[in-house]
C-alpha cells in the first residue's frame, strides 16, 4: 500500500505544496503535499487566515511542486 505522500505525487513524480514565510515568529512553513497546483490556490487563503490568527505576520507566499518533502515542515 502507498504511503499518503506517494499517493499525492503527479505523474511527473512532484507533488505540490504551498510555502509560507513569516517574519515574526521567523519562520518557514511548508503545507502538503497538494494533488494539483489550484488544490494549492484553494487551500492558501485558509493556511494564512490561521497563521494571521495566531499572530504571524506573513513576509510570502509561494507554490511549489518539488520531488520530495522537505526533512522539517517547519523551519525557524
């Protein structure tokens, strides 16, 4: 059986995540994996209506399709 992961990749072996930055805390999100490039668009609003709501102020916003997650999803 495929992991959930694995399951999310594109047939170009790339799945999609949505990439957030903020300034304070300084830190670097990383939300996915995503089937598609607008389940990204779709999705973002509410990712920065939660950080906004803990507090975060948001420095960027970006969608990416990598091959492989990044190790930490959370990097300070």
């Amino acid at each position: 059986m495929q992991s959930s992961v694995n399951q999310r990749l594109d047939v170009s072996n790339k799945s999609w995540w949505l990439e957030i930055s903020t300034q304070s805390p300084a830190c670097h999100y990383h939300f996915g994996p995503f089937a598609s490039e607008s389940e990204v668009v779709l999705a973002q609003p509410g990712y920065e209506a939660d950080l906004a709501k803990e507090g975060c102020e948001l420095v960027g916003t970006w969608v990416v399709a990598r091959h492989q997650p990044p190790a930490n999803l959370t990097l300070e």
